[in-house]
C-alpha cells in the first residue's frame, strides 16, 4: 500500500441514510450531491484515486471532503459562512422555496 495510510471511515446508520438522500434528491444543493457520493464511495474501501476517477474529480478533492466528514461528520459537508453581510433567508426557507 503506498501513500500515506487514510483514517478508517465508519458511518451510523443514520448518516448512511442522509447521505444516501443527499446522493438521490433532486433538490439538493449541487456542491452536496457530489460529496455526499464521495463519501459514500470511500466508506466501501475504494482508494481517494479510484474515488477521483469514478466521480470526475480530483483526489485531492476526495481528500479534502473525506478528511472534512471525518473531522465534522455530515456538518463538514455544508458550505462553511462566507464573508459578507449575513444572509436574510434560512436554508429550510430556501429549501421550502425550491421544493
């Protein structure tokens, strides 16, 4: 096995079950879909690179994304607050708005 060696990644049953819904609705954030996929890709064993390859994407973003679900679990994968003026609207009202 070359590289440095990867932290074991485990899921509850209930984050499987969220990622999952993040993976298949369609109404999800476009940035969360993918993620949600990496994940879910890396909990079966598969490398960061053969991960990479599958999804189009590059391993260092399989890194980044794994490395942030094992530090944070699924509150790693939302977008962090930006700079700026604070937002007006919640994510469950644009979520409502959406749907």
């Amino acid at each position: 096995m070359r590289g440095r060696p990867k932290a074991e990644l485990v899921l509850s049953e209930s984050e499987r079950e969220q990622l999952q819904a993040w993976s298949r609705r369609r109404k999800t954030a476009q940035v969360l879909a993918p993620r949600s996929r990496m994940v879910l890709s890396c909990v079966s064993g598969a490398s960061n690179k053969v991960v990479a390859d599958t999804l189009g994407v590059t391993p260092q973003t399989v890194t980044k994304w794994r490395a942030r679900f094992l530090k944070q679990r699924l509150d790693g994968l939302l977008d962090a607050p930006r700079a700026g003026a604070p937002r007006t609207i919640d994510d469950a009202r644009v979520d409502a708005l959406i749907a």
